[in-house]
C-alpha cells in the first residue's frame, strides 16, 4: 500500500469512527436518561445539568472549526520544512497513536496543574452530574491547547494526517468512559482507561483530585504515580461547586476568579505565579516583623 493510500485510509477510518461513537453516544445518553427514570434519580436539575453539558459544544465547535483549519495549516507547513519524515505505514499509524495517547497524558496533566489552562479544562470538570453528556463539556479554549502540545509529533516527522487521526481516536475512546452505569471490568482495569477509572478523574474528594489523567490507557497514570482506583463513588464537580445551568457560565466560570487573584498580586512573581502555578495556588502571608534583639 502506497504513503497516499494508507493516508486515505487512515484518514477515512478516524473520521469514520468518530461519527459512529456520536451516534453511539446518543443512544447511550437516552439509555442512561430511561435507567434515571427506572431507578427514580431522575430529577429535573439532573436533566437541565446535562443540557447544559450539551449546549457547550455550540460554541465549542465553532471555534473548533476555525482552529482546526488553523491547525491543519500550519502543522502541514511545519511538515514540509522537515527533513526527517517518518514512513507512512501501519507501524506508523500505531506508534503515533501511543505517542498521541502519552502526549494526551501530559498534555491533561498540564491542564490540570497551570492555572491558565485550567482556565478552559475547568468547563469539562464543572458538572456535578457524571454521564455521557459530561464527555461533551468542553470549553470553546479547548482546541488551542491541544494543537500546542501535538506539535512535537510534527517537529518528529509524523505525517500531521496521522497525529489528527490520532487525536481523533483519542478523544472518540472516551466518550463510553463517562458513565456511572458500568461498573470495573476486571483484568481491563489494569492497562486501559474505564468508567470506573474516569470517574475518579472527575471527583471532587480529595484522593481524587488530579488522579487518573490518561485517555486510552491508564498505563501512564500507574508509570508516573497518578493512579487511584474507585474506592467509593465520587463527588463530581469542582471544589468550589459551579452550579448555575447557564452555558455562558460554564464557560466562564473561572475567569472573574482568577482575575480577582491577579488584581491583588503584589509583585510580578505572585501575578505570575497565579497565572502558572496550580489551581487553588496561594502565596505565602507576609511574616509579621519579628522585634530587633537587644544586647545588654
């Protein structure tokens, strides 16, 4: 098979797939609505809260569209200057699939631990409602960040059509893993990310917070030391809740916060530090002035 025709069909199977893990989780989504109502959890702020994860993706993917098209220029630009290009093959499309699978995992981690970027992840973690609705909360910020930390597939001579397969197959994986229906599932649990791993990503306790960062495996999470098991259901949410249904706040929910600690930074380092440090950072109070020793 020529470079042309496996970019084709790589190209082909990732969009293809992805359409059908949307169609997918729709009918897991009115699947888990009709077991809320069996089981009587149904409630009607239940349901506002997951339509409020849905209307996200409105302002997401108009952005998305841009970016993407923004993305695809400059990554096939890049590409063109490179000298050293990786064959275009299955072994290929493989290793940058776990390549793209680990550079998920820094790339969530680092979401999670700079404040700035926990500007846009924040949205996806909002909800104190955990179900497949919850895998489309995104913040329209979103794409940006994850073209920054791609771009060294590219500088490495992967062929941009594989690492946006890539990513394509990364994100569609986990859109079954936002779930409270399904339960562990034995021997999977130990190198492949599950419901039951994710929800512990998303619980607000505190054995929770920031566990559990990968996307298709969780083999990284237990090489890099951010694994946790599910000992007991979590509390979803954020450790401050956000519980208005309004999209507009979601998405914005976190930037009047951060603006009142960078308002009241008291030196460059601590404007900074807000800005790059880990959410929830503070700086340390001012010592109180201790009194002169008096020799006598």
């Amino acid at each position: 098979m020529t470079n042309a025709n496996w970019l084709e069909y790589i190209e082909f199977m990732s969009f293809n797939i992805y359409d059908w893990v949307l169609v997918f989780a729709v009918l897991f989504l009115t699947l888990e609505l009709l077991n809320e109502l069996i089981t009587r959890r149904f409630t009607g702020e239940r349901f506002l809260e997951t339509l409020s994860s849905l209307f996200t993706q409105v302002p997401y993917y108009l952005l998305e569209f841009t970016v993407f098209g923004g993305a695809v220029y400059l990554y096939f630009n890049i590409y063109e200057l490179i000298p050293w290009k990786i064959p275009v093959n299955g072994y290929s499309a493989l290793l940058v699939l776990l390549l793209a699978d680990l550079t998920y995992y820094i790339e969530h981690y680092a979401i999670h631990r700079i404040r700035l970027f926990w500007l846009a992840h924040s949205v996806h973690h909002s909800s104190g409602v955990y179900n497949t609705a919850t895998a489309f909360r995104f913040s329209l910020f979103d794409p940006m960040v994850s073209i920054l930390f791609h771009l060294p597939l590219v500088l490495m001579g992967f062929n941009p059509i594989l690492i946006f397969a890539a990513e394509i197959l990364v994100q569609a994986y986990q859109f079954w893993i936002h779930n409270e229906m399904i339960g562990k599932l034995g021997p999977l649990e130990w190198f492949l990310n599950t419901p039951s791993h994710h929800r512990v990503h998303h619980g607000s306790d505190k054995q929770y917070i920031d566990k559990n960062f990968g996307g298709i495996l969780i083999v990284w999470d237990r090489l890099f030391g951010t694994f946790q098991k599910e000992e007991s259901l979590p509390t979803y949410g954020l450790t401050t809740p956000m519980t208005s249904k309004n999209p507009i706040t979601v998405q914005f929910y976190e930037f009047p916060r951060l603006y009142k600690d960078l308002v009241k930074a008291r030196t460059g380092s601590e404007f900074f530090s807000y800005l790059l440090r880990p959410p929830g950072w503070q700086p340390d109070p001012t010592p109180e002035k201790t009194p002169p020793t008096v020799s006598h």
